[in-house]
DNA sequence: TGACAAAGGGCAGATATCTTCCTATTCTTT
DNA sequence: AAAGAATAGGAAGATATCTGCCCTTTGTCA
C-alpha cells in the first residue's frame, strides 16, 4: 500500500519487536516459521494468515537494512531432518527504526487505549 | 487393506513400473515427487490423491527389500534453494515382485491391452 | 480534489518429506 | 457365514521457504 518513506508496517514493527523481544530472551536469531508462531500467539494474530506475506515482509526488511540473515548449516538441517532455515537478526538500524515507528505514532496508540479502557 | 503376502497394490506395481521405466530411460534413481508426477501423468492418476499415499507406500516397499534409498547430499539441494530429496532404486528383489505381479494378473493385463490396440 | 501508479496483502501453488488420525476394506479365523 | 484384526487410503497438517498473480489501498502529483 505504498508508504511514506520511512515508516513501517504494521506487520514490519511486529517482526522487528519479537526479533528484539527474542533477542533479549536469550535467542540471538529467529527463522520465518518461528516469529510466523511468535505472532500467530501475540493479539497480533490477524497481521499475518498466508506465509507468503510474512516472507515478503521479511525481504524488504532485509532489503531496507532493518534486518540481517545467514542461512542455516544445511547439514545441521538434515541431521534433524527438516528444510533448512534461514536465521535473521534485527540490525541496529532495525532497533533504530522500531523506535522512531513506535515514537511516530502515540495517537494510534491511546485510541487503542480508550476502548480498551471502557471495555474494563 | 491387508494383501494377501507377497502381492503388490496397483500402487505399488505403478511406482516399481515408474522406477524401472525411469532406470531404462536413463536415470538410475528418483525420488517421491518425481514419481508422483510421472504417476499423475499417466493414466495411473487416480491412484494417487495425496502425497502422504505415495511415501507411505515407499516405505512400505522399502521395508520389503523392493527398494532402496539414500539421501541427496544436503549441501547439493541446499545450494539448489530446495528441500533435499530421497533417491530410490529398484532392487533386484523389486523387479522380480513386479514380474510375478505383473504374471499373476494377466486378465487385467489383457484387458488394457486390447483397447490400447483399439486406439491405434 | 481527482486520477494514476506503486506497493502491500491474500490466495494459491511449487518444492520435498513425513506423521497422525480416522475411515473403509479385506483377510483370516472360528 | 459372521466377527475380529490388520492394513491401506484419504484428509489434514507440520516443517520451511519462496514465487506469481491479482486485487486493493494509499501516496503523490498534477
């Protein structure tokens, strides 16, 4: 939906919020599948329901420098036998820019508030 | 559906015929989705509507000695972008199995034969 | 303000193998 | 012949990544 340059997605802040989340529980590096599970299990579970839109967003974020990747050993992979996955870790400018996003946009965040407020 | 010891499901003799077929055509070896599509192509189709059929019965003529397997060498598929296959071959065992199936059902062979010879 | 173009989202499917659960069929035994 | 046991088949989903197509939405420019 073409963006004002610099801003992020919904489900871009997401993935760069569980990366970070992840990272500070100890999990340097997170694959596809997992931060898809991360997300499906957070109130964010309506952001993603095909792959297909979660890996794209994982490619811009790469392509933008937000995020970084190597692939997995595909020995290891075979050894556990199951497809080899690609490992990301969110970069510093991806910390940078997760901070501006959630920084740029308080009034979404207090209009969630309200109802969530009544609703109590 | 339990079988009488020592006969071959039409599934079975297809995936024996394909791999002896492949063999003779110059590939030694194939692997589950190849066979999948050389079967779905052929008039065989309806014999296969889901994958897990087509790896359970490999496994089934596996354990029976008609086939053997190996894994592609992981760092090939990896640097392919793919998942990493599963090459079987016939063994001799294999082909003597479909021999005798072949043999033991010459009605069924007949009848296929004769409007084959129809259509030309 | 209206129109166009660019980009994101969803659906579907390719690639490859395997497992589990349930149903249906057939074989064998009594 | 009927009952019970064993097994095959189908559907669905786990595992993991990626591509193409089409539709929709939004930003930007005139």
């Amino acid at each position: 939906m073409r963006r004002k340059k610099g801003t992020l997605l919904p489900l871009e802040t997401s993935i760069l919020q569980c990366g970070i989340d992840l990272a500070v529980r100890g999990a340097p590096f997170f694959h596809g599948f997992m931060i898809a599970k991360e997300i499906r299990d957070r109130e964010d579970a309506k952001l993603l329901t095909a792959h297909g839109t979660l890996y794209k967003a994982l490619d811009r974020l790469q392509t933008s420098g937000l995020l970084e990747s190597d692939w997995e050993d595909p020995l290891v992979a075979a050894q556990e036998g199951r497809p080899r996955r690609r490992f990301y870790h969110v970069t510093a400018a991806g910390e940078a820019a997760l901070v501006r996003s959630l920084d740029a946009v308080p009034a979404q965040a207090s209009q969630r508030q309200i109802p969530g407020m009544a609703a109590l």
